[in-house]
C-alpha cells in the first residue's frame, strides 16, 4: 500500500526563464530557493509546508499550452492565498488577466490567471463569513 503524506512538488515548463522568476517571484511573491546544479535551466521556489514549484526550461516539452487562455478547467495548481480581494487587485495593478470567482460551489474563492508561458494557475482563499 502507497501512504501518500504530502504534495512535494509541482513542476512546469517555461520558455523565458527571467520572465517566468519576475512572475513568480516578484508578481506572486514566492521565495526562490536553491535548485542543484542540473544541465539545464529553471528554478525552484518554496511553496510552505514542505512543497516547491519547479520551473524547467525544456524547449522540447509538449507540454506547454500555445495558448494564454485563461481556462480553469485545463490542467492547473493552485495556491491558497490569504486575501481574495487583496489578490486579485494586486495581479490587476501588475497587468496580470485574472478571473475571479468569489462565491465558488468549491468553498472557497478563486482567482484563475495565467504565467508567461500561458501555465494556469488558481489563487484561491478562504470564504471569509459575512
């Protein structure tokens, strides 16, 4: 029996490395971290809890999506963000097309953006009691 205790990673591809770090880095505020010294580009950053996200430069991938449509159902990860208004005026100032959603059947409120590359990424929070 598999006893999963965690998500550790969550990897995705890129084109433009420093465009992908100014979005990440500085757009959604992660930490950058050490990456080991592998025979290709990327970055990694600290997700908390114990989880990274890992940028890889691969210029063969398939699985970058041609596309900066936003499209919730399309492959995606998602990070809990502590605002959903907070969240979603800061991707506005900064120029990033988001979609909010803040009364999801989900549970919580969501926010669907894309990365340079046109990666999907849900900015969710907690639904705050009126």
């Amino acid at each position: 029996m598999i006893v999963t205790q965690r998500l550790h990673h969550v990897a995705v591809v890129v084109s433009d490395l420093e465009a992908a770090k100014d979005f990440y880095g500085r757009i959604l505020g992660l930490k950058e971290i050490a990456r080991p010294p592998f025979d290709f580009p990327g970055a990694w950053y600290d997700l908390g809890e114990g989880s990274q996200l890992h940028l890889i430069v691969h210029p063969g991938a398939r699985a970058v999506r041609g596309t900066r449509e936003i499209d919730g159902k399309d492959a995606h990860f998602a990070l809990r963000v502590e605002s959903y208004e907070e969240t979603l005026a800061h991707l506005k100032r900064e120029g990033v097309e988001a979609v909010g959603n803040p009364h999801s059947i989900t549970g919580w409120a969501q926010i669907f953006c894309c990365d340079p590359d046109g990666n999907v990424i849900e900015l969710n929070a907690e639904v705050k009691p009126a």
